[in-house]
C-alpha cells in the first residue's frame, strides 16, 4: 500500500532559515513597495555595489512597478541574481500581501534561480516577515507522486531559503516561521490526502495512514471503527452509503492530548473517498473530481497535523467518516429508510446526498465527547459552490457568536468563510418526509446548500443527550467550492488547497 510517508512531500516543507547577518547567499529576494525607485538603505548593508546599481536602474527606470503579487527576476549581474517581489501600494499592504508576494515568489522559482536565497526586508516588522515566509512555504508544493518523468521547466531544486532581520527581531521571528513551519505541514498533508487517486485512497488506506500517523506522536490515539463494529455500533448513515462498494467504510477517531480535563473543540470531516452518486448516479462529466469529497476528513486530519507540530498543548478531538459511495447490487436505494446512530431515521430520496447521511453518525457520536463546541467540514452541495463560487466557504452555525469567531478566525489567516443562513424554514423542509423523521433531499432545488446544512442539525446532539438540553454549539463548513478548484488561492499552484487547516489551527491556538 502507498502511504503518504513513501510519496514524499509530507515533513519535507522548503528549508526555511531566520539569520540576522545581513551577507547575500545565492539568489537575493527584494520584497518592494510600489513607488519604490531604488533599493531601500536598510537593504544596501552587505549588498555589492554592481548588484545595487543593476536594481537601481531597474527601479529608477520603472521597469519593476512591484505591483501586488509581481515578481522580476534580474539574471547576467555579475554579483548575483535577484528577484524582485511586488508588495503593492506600503499604505494598504498587509500580511495577506506579504504572504501573497511569498508565494509569488515560489510559483516564479526556475532552475536557474539556484538553490539558495536571501530575502532582504525594508523594515517589515516580525509579523510580516512571517507572513511571507509562510506564503513561501505554502506555495511550495506540487503533487507529482505518480510522474515518473518531470517536466524539465519544472523540474524542481530543493531551495534553502534565508530570511534576514535584525539581532532584535531574531528569536521572535525564528519562533513564528517555526510555527507555520508545522502548520503548513498539516496544509500539505490535507493536499497530499486530497490529491492522492481514488484507486489509491479509500477508507482503510485513510484509517491506516491515521493510525501510522499516531505512532510519532505520543500524545495522539487514533481508533478506527471499521465495517463490523460500524453496523454493531446502528451507524446506519455511514454503513448505507459505503455498503455498495468494495471499499468498506469505517469512522477514524483522533484524540489528541485526552488526559487533558474539560471541554475541547471537536472537529468532524465529510470522508467520501469517491462520490459516483451511488445508484443516484452523478453525470460523467468531470466525475473525476469526486476524489476530492473526502476534503472534509482530509481538513481534518491536516488541522491534527498543524496542531500536533506546533505542539499543542489542550485537548482536541477529531472524527471522519470514511466511505466510497458505489452504485452496486449491494448499494443503497432511493425509497430506503435508514436508522441512524441518533435513533431518527431517514428516508433516502437520493443517493447522491450521502455526504449528509454519512454525517449524520459523526455529529452523533460527537456527543459522546462532550465538546465544548463542534465544526464540520463537508463538500457537502454543488449549491454551495453556485451561492459562493470559488471564493468562500458557507458557514453555518446554530451560535452566531460562535460563528463571527470562525468567520474573524478565516479572516485572519485570509481563508474566507462566509455566514449562511440557518432557517426554521429549511428545517422543517428536511424534517417533513411522510415515512419517516428526515429526508436527505430538499421539497425543492432551491437553497440546496441551506437545506444541507438545516439536515445536519437535526444530526447535532444536545449537551448529555438529554431530551430537552441545550444543543452543543455547532458550525458546518461546505468546502466543496473551495477545498479545490480555485483559480484565485495563490498560495496553491492546482489540486486540493488544503483551505481551512489554518483557520482552525488559529481558531484554537489564539481566539
Ligand atoms: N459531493 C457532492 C457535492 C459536490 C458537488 C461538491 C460538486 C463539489 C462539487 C455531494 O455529495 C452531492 O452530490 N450533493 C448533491 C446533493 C443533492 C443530490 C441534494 C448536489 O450538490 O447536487
Ligand atoms: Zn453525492
Ligand atoms: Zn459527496
């Protein structure tokens, strides 16, 4: 079996260095403001003086206008090479600008840069710095466990990296690229599971790969509830929509530091390891897509990753639910009612809506935890990539407080995550089938992501399962427009974008 272990790019994330000597080793990387006509006297120290008059005139010229995002590469000088990166208008510019002029300058990386470079700041502050240090690391990924041959142009060097400050801001910025260092371990691990063919990802492959996983991490357990135990335990929605494949389903649990007393954050992630639409058959048209609708278990299990290689210290818990959904004589059919692990039942009224059937049991069992407040992560409805496009992901929650949070949370780490609306109304539409206490399809078409979201509620238990408790704070994030596919996530070049693992590495670590 191939594990992420033998692909390669997990655990190996560009080599980052923070130095405060100032010398120019390899390539120099001069992030610049707009308006900028000569090289900045913070810079010039160590600098010789052929290469700074080489970037003077380029400047002096207006050649490089360092626009958002842009880079300049100036080859043939005689004291080295330089890139040019663009940081836009210094009134407006931002981290996010910091880290996108990062990742600009890894997406421009050729072979000819060579495999060292320095990065010179203008006085940028430990903050900034850190944010394009990581859109440097973040770029740094490209999926090519399956090539064997590369593309010559793209043909990659291992790049080392140097980022120079001053004595003072040395320790802080050390710790911070440290930090994103193990964050963006977790974004490539929820690429790399993202990415990885369906043939070769399914839900034992999933389940093995948490559970070898664990090993290096004394204070993570994993337990895996396979197929057997699943159908013993009445997990109905996620036994109904794996039973027709091959490729039989199981639920992966992650307990990170469980000694730890009191209420935790608890994290559930959608796991479809191949969406046909089961006997509700999905048109053939980039079918192939469909890999990526376990993104949810892969958010995840990155967000586990990120938490555990930056050393967190509280109590977090994780469950994904893990099936293929096949169309076989032994699949589910459209007309059956199936029992969950709440007790409620569910009339199936198509086969393609499992992602919530599958959910179903992992809100459930989240009870058991009793958390101090659950997200779910889904690429749950093509109606929530009509409302929102590439751009955002749908947020819903039955605690506006609590979803404000997640929305600030995306915000700062410039993953968007935008409010939804929790009706009554869609309620009721998912909770009125004649046979039964739910259906997984809406009355309608209409507000599709709306009535996802409104299903899955009826999914979340109260605190203690009591009758007549209070409902565990919850949010639901429909990442099935943004956890791939997007054009304008510069911090990925294509595939699975890993979004949200800093999200929620930051929603539980700062806010
Ligand atoms: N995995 C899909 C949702 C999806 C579709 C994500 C396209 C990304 C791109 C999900 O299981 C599904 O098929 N949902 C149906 C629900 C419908 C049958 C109520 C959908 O969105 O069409
Ligand atoms: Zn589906
Ligand atoms: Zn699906």
């Amino acid at each position: 079996m191939k594990c992420y272990r033998e692909y390669g790019s997990i655990g190996a994330p560009m080599e980052l260095n923070v130095s405060a000597n100032q010398n120019i080793n390899g390539t120099l990387v001069l992030p610049l403001y707009e308006g900028c006509d000569s090289v900045p006297e913070s810079c010039e120290a160590g600098m010789p003086n052929s290469l700074k008059s080489q970037i003077n005139r380029v400047l002096s010229d207006g050649d490089f206008k360092a626009k958002k995002k842009s880079t300049m590469t100036l080859l043939g000088g005689e004291d080295g090479k330089v890139i040019l990166a663009g940081l836009g208008k210094s009134d407006d510019c931002t981290s996010h600008d910091f880290r996108k002029a990062g990742a600009a300058v890894t997406a421009g990386m050729k072979k000819s840069h060579g495999s060292e470079l320095t990065v010179l700041f203008d006085n940028a502050g430990v903050a900034n710095m850190g944010a394009f240090a990581e859109g440097m690391m973040l770029r740094d990924y490209s999926y090519d466990n399956y090539k064997q041959k590369k593309d010559d142009d793209e043909e990659k060097t291992e790049v080392s990296v140097r980022i120079t400050c001053s004595e003072a801001e040395a320790e802080e910025l050390t710790k911070l690229v440290a930090q994103y260092k193990g964050i963006c371990k977790g974004v490539h691990l929820s690429r790399d599971l993202g990415n990885c063919p369906p043939n070769d990802m399914y839900p034992e492959v999933f389940a093995d790969m948490a559970w070898e996983w664990a090993k290096d991490f004394d204070n993570v357990d994993v337990t895996i509830i396979n197929y057997d135990q699943a159908i013993k335990a009445g997990m109905g929605g996620l036994v109904a929509v794996g039973m027709g494949s091959a490729r039989k389903p199981c639920m992966v649990i992650f307990e990170m530091n469980k000694h730890v007393k009191g209420r935790c954050p608890l994290l559930v992630g959608k796991g479809i390891t191949f969406d046909t639409g089961g006997i509700s058959l999905k048109p053939g048209a980039n079918m192939d897509e469909m890999k990526y609708d376990m993104g949810g278990s892969a958010t995840v299990f990155g967000t586990m990753e990120a938490l555990a290689q930056t050393g967190h210290k509280g109590k977090v818990v994780a469950i994904t639910c893990m099936a293929e959904n096949m169309p076989s004589s032994n699949a589910q059919r459209p007309g059956d009612v199936i029992t969950t692990l709440s007790g409620k039942t569910i009339e199936v009224l198509n086969t393609d809506a499992e992602g919530r059937l599958v959910l179903s049991d992992g809100l459930w069992k989240a009870g058991e935890f009793d958390p101090e407040y659950i997200i779910d992560f889904a690429t749950l409805t093509g109606a929530c990539v009509v409302a929102l496009g590439h751009e955002a992901t749908g947020l819903w929650s039955n605690d506006d407080d609590f979803r404000t949070r997640i929305h600030e949370a995306g915000n700062e780490v410039g993953e968007l995550a935008w409010p939804m609306p929790l009706l009554p109304a869609f309620e009721k539409e998912m909770t009125d089938s004649k046979i039964a206490d739910t259906r997984n399809l809406g009355a309608g078409r209409w507000g599709g992501a709306n009535t996802a979201a409104a299903f899955l509620k009826q999914f979340v238990p109260n605190r203690g399962y009591e009758k007549d408790g209070e409902q565990i704070t919850w949010a639901h994030m429909d990442i099935a427009g943004t956890y791939w596919g997007s054009k304008t996530n510069t911090m990925v070049k294509n595939g699975a974008t890993g979004i949200h693992v800093r999200t929620i590495h930051h929603l539980i670590t700062k806010s």
